[in-house]
C-alpha cells in the first residue's frame, strides 16, 4: 500500500461503518439470551485472537523488508566507496574517468531513496542504467589491455556496484502481499460487525464501538507506512550514500 493516510482514513471509516451494522443487526431481534451471549463472546475472542495473529505477522514481514532496505543501502554505499578505491588500479586516465562516473552514479542512486513523482523516479532509473554501463566501459578497455589479478578486483568491485544495485531494487519490490492486506481487512470488518452485535446498547455504546476501528486503523497505518518504502512517514534514509557523497568531495 503506497499510501498510508489513506490505510487509515479507509479502515477506520470501514470499521466504524461495520460496527453500525452490527448494532442495527442487533436492533432487529430479540434480546441475546445470556448462553447464547457468552458463546458469541467467545466466538468474537478467537476472531480477535486470529486478528492479532494475523497483523502481528505482517508487522513481522513490514519490519524485515524495512531492515533489508537499510542493510541493501550500506551495502551499496560500501560496494561504491570499495570501487572508487579500486579505481587506482587502473592508468592514471581511466582511472580519473571512472571516479567521476562512480561521483555521478552516486548522486543517482542517493536520488533513487529521495525521489518520489513516478515520472522522476523513470528519469533517475534510465540515467542510472546509462551510468551503469559507461562504468563498464570505463573499466573493460583498460583491463582487457593488461588482464591481471589486481584488474581483476576492479572487475570484481564493479561487479559488487551493479549488483548491489540490484538487490536494493528488489528489496524495495519485496512488499507486504495483497492478499495479506485484503485477509487482514475481512477479519478486522467481521470483527467490528461482530463487536457492534456484541455491545449492549447502554450508557455512551458508541465511544466504545470507536475504540476497535481506532486501534485497528493506527495498527493497519503502522504496519503500511513500514512497509511503503517512498511514500511512508518511516523512510529508508540514505544517509551512507550521502555520507560517502561528502567524502569523495
């Protein structure tokens, strides 16, 4: 879900609306008889429990896919700042040359956590490919001429450059599934229709049929803002890239 606010507003409208029901359901028959009411309270229990069960394993998944982004972002800070040493390797031209393609396709990358308009992430993702393959040319001509053990920890370091590049793009696809989203939203609904069915109507009913859809609503926005890399509240900060950035300056 790439929009938190939204998690909240709708679930919490939701949920409040499935309590209604519930208590005009309610409204609609005679009064529960005291066996069946402690069977039902039951039943509204172990449907909770499954709730709970279920949000804290997505929480669970949100939380990994948060520290696998930031561990994906300090290894690609390390893999560039690694080449950008490496680079000595190389003669004095080519070496010059790829620095400043390393300083540039840093700046990208730094660009790829902070960007947010879809259309300017495209831009940053074509220039990234486009760097991504000057820098392999960039080494490629050199180490070809002088094959070596040394050329080949530059190889190698650029290797870890594009890789890692990778693995940062797959970890930001690795999101909560659908189908998880939608299982978590049919037992939260059936259990706020459940609860509005379950409260007497006595006293201020309504204060506490809001206290479910609250909970709920704030739990479903935590567990999303974690989970949507570029549009949360709680973002991967690039602050190694941004760190290495200030040192080859």
């Amino acid at each position: 879900m790439n929009h938190p606010i939204l998690v909240l507003a709708v679930t919490l409208v939701g949920l409040w609306l499935a309590g209604r029901i519930g208590v005009a359901f309610r409204h609609r028959r005679e009064e529960m008889p005291l066996d069946e009411h402690e069977d039902f309270g039951v039943i509204l229990a172990a449907t909770l429990t499954l709730l709970g069960l279920i949000m804290g394993f997505s929480f669970s998944m949100a939380i990994t896919r948060y520290d696998q982004r930031k561990n994906y972002e300090e290894a690609e800070a390390n893999a560039i700042g690694t080449e950008y040493i490496r680079a000595d390797f190389l003669p004095s031209e080519n070496a010059e040359k790829v620095r400043q393609l390393l300083k540039n396709y840093l700046e990208q990358r730094i660009l790829f956590y902070e960007t947010r308009p879809e259309r300017d992430l495209r831009q940053v993702n074509t220039r990234t490919a486009e760097l991504q393959q000057q820098l392999w040319e960039a080494i490629k001509a050199p180490v070809q001429a002088q094959p070596s053990p040394v050329q080949a920890l530059v190889v190698s370091g650029m290797n870890d450059v594009l890789n890692s590049q990778g693995y940062t793009q797959a970890a930001w696809w690795n999101r909560i599934p659908l189908a998880a989203w939608v299982l978590m939203w049919i037992i939260a609904l059936c259990c706020n229709l459940m609860i509005g069915y379950y409260v007497r109507p006595a006293g201020r009913h309504w204060v506490r049929l809001m206290v479910m859809p609250l909970v709920v609503a704030v739990s479903f926005f935590l567990i999303s803002d974690i989970d949507s890399p570029r549009w949360g509240i709680i973002k991967v900060v690039p602050q190694n890239l941004v760190s290495l950035a200030g040192s080859m300056k």
